[in-house]
C-alpha cells in the first residue's frame, strides 16, 4: 500500500523501501477523475432520462450518489497510476536516485 491515508503518499514503500517522496502528482489525478466520470455520466444521464423517464429526485439521487461514488473509486487510482507512471519514466525527483 503506497498510500498512508486515503490519498496521502506514504514517503517510502512499506516493502521495498523505495522512496515515493518526490512524486509530483499535483492536479493530474482530479484532471482525469473529471474526464473520465463527465464521460461516462453525461452519456448515461441522457439515456437514463430517455430510457425511464424518471422523477427529477430520482434522477437527482442516482447520479448524485453514483458521481461521488465513482470519483471517490476512482482518485486514489488514478493516482496510485500518475505516480507509478512518474517512478517508472524516472521524472521529477525519482530521477535522481537512478
Ligand atoms: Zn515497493
């Protein structure tokens, strides 16, 4: 587990002891979180609507919970991946221990 809160990261890797302290995640994670449940809600939003014609409150409930619950799956992963794609192209401060 490379993190030590939801998504703080853990200075070293608990197993290898490599040091994940220079990673430079910044706004990349929420960038794609964004991208990636606009386009897949914005879509079923529409389809949802057309499909069942729902009561506006249901409609409300549904995608509410499923946008917050998709982003919170997702963000730790995305940037588990930013991460990882940072230590293995030796970019910003991982470049220095190669
Ligand atoms: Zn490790």
């Amino acid at each position: 587990m490379m993190f030590k809160g939801y998504l703080k990261v853990a200075d070293r890797c608990p197993v290898c002891r490599e040091d994940l302290s220079q990673h430079r995640a910044d706004d990349g994670p929420a960038y794609l979180t964004i991208l990636i449940v606009g386009h897949l809600m914005a879509p079923t939003i529409l389809w949802f609507f057309n499909a069942f014609r729902p009561d506006p409150l249901v409609t409300f409930t549904v995608f509410t919970v499923g946008c917050v619950a998709l982003s919170l799956y997702l963000l730790p992963r995305l940037k588990g991946m930013i991460v990882a794609i940072q230590w293995a192209k030796r970019m910003h401060g991982f470049g220095k221990s190669a």
